[in-house]
C-alpha cells in the first residue's frame, strides 16, 4: 500500500494520528509512506 501525506509543523500531529491508525487497523500490510514537506 502506497500513502502520500503533506504537512507542514501545524498539521504534523494530525498525519502521525493517521499513520498510527493506518498501522493500527493493517498491521501485517507493508506501507510505503511518501510524505512531503517544506523543510530544508
């Protein structure tokens, strides 16, 4: 499974909520996470 996440600082609790849930509700799938992000 392939999941694309974007946040910045503000939105970061809320994405790590949802992987967490992701894992939780699929835990023997391999995800692959593809997150963007505006840090250098």
């Amino acid at each position: 499974m392939h999941v694309a996440c974007a946040a910045d600082e503000r939105y970061l609790p809320y994405c790590a909520a949802m992987l967490h849930s992701l894992h939780s509700h699929h835990p023997s799938d391999v995800v692959h996470v593809h997150f963007l992000h505006g840090w250098i």
